[in-house]
C-alpha cells in the first residue's frame, strides 16, 4: 500500500479512537442496567414487616435538603412534612443558599470560588448536597420527593443512588456514610467539570447534575470497589409508585427553566440522537477524507498527470490491466470532481494516473 492511504488511514484511527474514548463513558451508560449493584426487592423488608432486621444501620440518621431560603414554598411544604413526620428521630437539616456558602467556605475552602463561580443556582444546590453527603453522612432527598415509609433499611448500605430510566442515575434522593469513596471522589472531581456547554441544560447536567454523577458512578465502577466502597442502587419501583416505595413524588419539579422540556426530550430520543451522532462523526471523516484526496491531487502534481474525463461517461468503466493495479487506491482517491473555471458551470471529472501508465 502507498505511504499516503496508510497514514490517512492511521490518522482517521487515531482521530476517530480520541473521538470514542472522549464519549466511551457516555456511550457505556446507554447499555448500562446496573442490574449488579441493584437493591434487590428480596433484601428490603416490606414496610410494616415483622421481619426482625439484623443489618447494622450505618448511614448516619440525618435528612439533607436544600432551599434557597428558609421559606419553603407551599407545594412542597406536605411533601417536606411527610417525611419529618415519618422520622422523628433524625436530624433535619435545611440547606440554604447561605449556610450552603458558610460550610463550603468553613470545611472546604478549596472549593469555594467554584462554588461562587457558578452561573445557575442549581449548579451549588448540586453540589452542596454531594459535599454534605461527604461530610456528615445521611440521606439527602429533594424537596419535591415525599417519603411513603422509614428510610431505615436503606441505612444499611454505606452508599446508594436512585437507577433513573432509561440511563443513569439520578442525584435527587442518595444516601451515604461519611467519607464514602465514591462521594469523595465526586467531591474531588467537581472543579474540572466546571465548564459551559451552551445550553444551560446541558452545563447543568454535565457539571454538577445527573449526568455528571452517572458520569462518575461509571468510571467508579470500573475500579470494581470492595463491599464498603460499593454503590448500591435503588430501583425505579422501589423509588415511588409502589405501596413498598420509599418516596412519593410530588408536583412541582425542582427543575425550573424553559429548556427543561430539551433535555427531556434528549432523554426520551437518546437512540435518534445516537444514531444523528454517528451520522456527524461519518460526515466529519469523510470531509477528512476528501480533504486528503484534495490534498494528495494537489501535492502529486509532479508525479501523476490527470486526464480529463468527459462527464457522460463518470459512471464506473470496465476495469483494465492498469485500472486494476490502482485498486489499492479507493476511487474516492483517484478521482476528484470540482468545477473547472475554465469549463463553466460544468462539473467535471479528472482522474489520477501515474506517469508511469
Ligand atoms: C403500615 O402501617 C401504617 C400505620 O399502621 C399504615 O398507615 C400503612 O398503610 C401500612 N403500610 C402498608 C404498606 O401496609
Ligand atoms: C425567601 O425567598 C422568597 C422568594 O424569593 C421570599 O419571598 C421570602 O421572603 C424569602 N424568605 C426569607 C425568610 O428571606
């Protein structure tokens, strides 16, 4: 084979494999099911069970939510109280925007200008819950999510997230011990996903959201921790929906913003936008590809001459001796179609042939 193709052929490998590997937790999470670390339906006692539990409870019982201020709006309020009511012996603490600020500034220092550097207020209502989870412990719920019933036999597990559907998890209910590795690490890698991404959905998602923590749960995952650094993953039925759910949603999402309904639909049409993107990623390798045709049309001027073909015959001919000694090259390569100056509007047709034909 010619020294030009190949390297043409390495290039776009090397390009395409940057491509992949920049995208290759993204693509994983489509297929990822989480079904290995799932809280199977088995271990948790049904809600009023007389089953006498003898898991140690080892997530600290303390509840974390988060408000701009202390004025909870009305349509949460029920949902907030559901689950104050139902745990009168955990902590309750109230995260607002100002003793958010105070903590970060007091216990995590090195994070603080990230913190106030955020653009949208639910980027720090983010982080703030992954830092606390980090630092005290407990279970942080949304203020939009009610509880059905105890939180206690999730307590049994060091770490748990909510599986969202189709992909994912989600960071709108999760639990914790102090100092779990897995929310360490989402603490310690905030600060270099802390870009813009066009669309404040999307920065939102993938600097502190949803995205972002299913991003990292992923890559954790592939370290395959042990039994006490596991993330165990709560199940969309035993999320809500069911008599045996641990929360209820209520109306009112905490999502406020107009592309709000986008993301939705990216989630929805996650397949189609697959598809759309490796449509662009063909499109981009083959205008690479025509480039270096272009390219190696102009640099071998000097050792190929090229004869004009008439445009009624540029369908493919009947291969000759010489034709078929070129086969090496794909005819993308030999010929190149561009309008002639000279020629008018006509588009014509040249092929390489080398001198030595
Ligand atoms: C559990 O018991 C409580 C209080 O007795 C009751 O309100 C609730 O409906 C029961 N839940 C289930 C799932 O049986
Ligand atoms: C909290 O914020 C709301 C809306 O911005 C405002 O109406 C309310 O007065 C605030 N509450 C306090 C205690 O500052």
């Amino acid at each position: 084979m010619r020294r030009g193709p190949l390297l043409f052929i390495v290039v776009t490998l090397v390009i395409l494999s940057l491509l992949l590997r920049s995208v290759f937790t993204l693509l994983s999470l489509l297929v990822e099911d989480a079904s290995a670390d799932a809280i199977h339906r088995a271990e948790l006692p049904s809600p009023n069970s007389s089953l006498i539990e003898h898991r140690p409870q080892v997530i600290p019982k303390i509840i974390h939510q988060t408000y701009k201020n202390e004025t909870i709006p009305e349509v949460w309020m029920e949902a907030q109280q559901s689950c104050i009511d139902l745990h009168p012996d955990y902590e309750y603490i109230l995260w607002t925007n100002e003793k958010s600020r105070d903590f970060i500034a007091k216990e995590y220092p090195w994070f603080l200008d990230t913190f106030d550097g955020y653009k949208y207020p639910i980027q720090r209502a983010d982080t703030i819950r992954y830092f606390v989870l980090a630092h005290f412990g407990g279970t942080y719920i949304d203020l939009d999510d009610g509880c059905n019933r105890r939180l206690d036999p999730l307590l049994a597990y060091p770490a748990w997230v909510r599986r969202t559907v189709p992909t994912g998890i989600s960071n709108d209910a999760m639990g914790s011990v102090p100092q779990h590795p897995f929310f360490l690490r989402v603490i310690e890698v905030l600060q270099s996903y802390d870009r813009s991404w066009l669309l404040p959905y999307i920065t939102v998602m993938y600097s502190t959201g949803p995205l972002f923590l299913s991003v990292i749960w992923k890559e954790y995952m592939r370290e395959m921790p042990n039994e006490s650094g596991r993330v165990r993953i709560l199940m969309p039925d035993e999320y809500n929906k069911f008599s045996w759910s641990f929360f209820t949603h209520h109306v009112g999402n905490s999502w406020h913003g107009k592309d709000a309904r986008l993301i939705f639909w990216m989630g929805q049409h996650w397949m189609l936008l697959t598809v759309l993107g490796f449509i662009l990623a063909g499109a981009v390798g083959y205008c690479l590809w025509w480039s270096y045709g272009r390219l190696s049309l102009w640099s071998s001027k000097h050792r190929y001459r090229y004869s004009k073909l008439p445009s009624f015959i540029s369908l493919p001919r009947l291969s000759s001796p010489t034709r078929l000694s070129r086969r090496a090259m794909p005819t993308l390569l030999r010929r190149v179609s561009f309008k002639d100056e000279e020629a008018g509007p006509i588009e014509t047709s040249y092929e390489l042939y080398s001198r030595r034909d």
